[in-house]
C-alpha cells in the first residue's frame, strides 16, 4: 500500500482490494491529494499491528496533510495491538481543511480510533467500537493548536471546523467519553 501510495499522481486514487492484510509498519500519505480506497466494511479488513515504541507514533495509517485526503472502505481491526496511537492519525498545516474519513469500521480500539490534529475535515458513516478488554478508549480525539485555536473567531458551518456525522458509537463503558476534543 505504502509503494502505491507513493507512486500515485497528485489528486489519484489507491484501491485497496478485498481481503485481510496485518500492517507491522506505519503507512504514511505526505503532501498529495488522494483517496485511499478499500473495497468496504468487513471487505478489506487491515490488522493494526504496528509496534508500540515509547516516543513514537505508532498509528497504522498517519495522514500528514496538506492537501485533502480521503479514507473509506476498510475495517481496521486493533484486535493485535496493545498500546497503539490511533488507528488513523490526521495532522497538517493547523486550520487547513483536508480530510474525510467516511464509510469505515474501526473495530478493537484500544486508544483512538480517530485523532485529529490541528486540521479541519469531515468523519462521517463509521462504526467505531471499543476493545472488549476493559480498556477504555477516546474513539475520536480532536486536539486544537494551542491557544490560537481558542483566539480564532468560531466559523460554525464553514469549512474550518471538524464535522462528526452520523457514525456510530459502540463504547459500553462509564469511564472515557467515546468523543474527545480540546
């Protein structure tokens, strides 16, 4: 994935095909548009088993953005990891929209399904569902960029804000929110 990913024209598409993959590494999408693209929920099933090393993000897919970028299709299953980032980790240039993560399954989160960082976008039509362990998870972590975050005039219903729509929430727990964002 991560060699298509780099191949692919500004603006392409990767199509992920149906099928169950275990990701040992990170895959990274750096400074182009493109839609990565499974073939859809429970039919492209990636196990999120990428090594938890203190001081380093470990999430299976980080997307550094500074051009829109979007991820539908897959189920990204936790079941392996134990002390993962997220199973997607957004960042970029602070206040820019660049992302929609639709039509997924994020399945045996153990830390964030989701994590937004500093960037603005859409999360629509998932499922997100907690590690039956105990553990008790943020499926969706959305950080600001400090205080600037907090001086900015609230654009509500603009592109500069992050949107969560119509997912569901399968959390079961009476610790940590399900939501987080600050």
């Amino acid at each position: 994935v991560q060699t298509a990913i780099n191949a692919v024209q500004d603006g392409g598409t990767v199509l992920v095909p149906a099928g169950t993959c275990t990701w040992r590494n990170t895959v990274t999408v750096t400074g182009k548009s493109l839609t990565l693209e499974g073939a859809g929920v429970d039919q492209t099933i990636i196990i999120n088993n990428v090594t938890a090393i203190s001081g380093v993000n470990n999430s299976a897919l980080i997307l550094e953005a500074s051009k829109l970028v979007r991820v539908t299709g897959f189920t990204l299953d936790g079941t392996s990891t134990v002390d993962n980032y997220a199973d997607i980790y957004i960042s970029g240039t602070p206040g820019n929209p660049l992302f929609r993560v639709d039509h997924n399954k994020f399945t045996n989160v153990t830390e964030r399904g989701v994590s937004i960082d500093s960037v603005y976008g859409v999360i629509d039509h998932n499922i997100f569902i907690r590690k039956p362990d105990g553990s008790s998870p943020t499926l969706v972590s959305i950080t600001g960029d400090g205080d600037a975050s907090w001086i900015r005039p609230q654009d509500m219903g603009t592109e500069h804000a992050v949107y969560v729509e119509d997912n569901t929430f399968i959390h079961n727990i009476n610790a940590n929110g399900p939501f987080d964002a600050y």
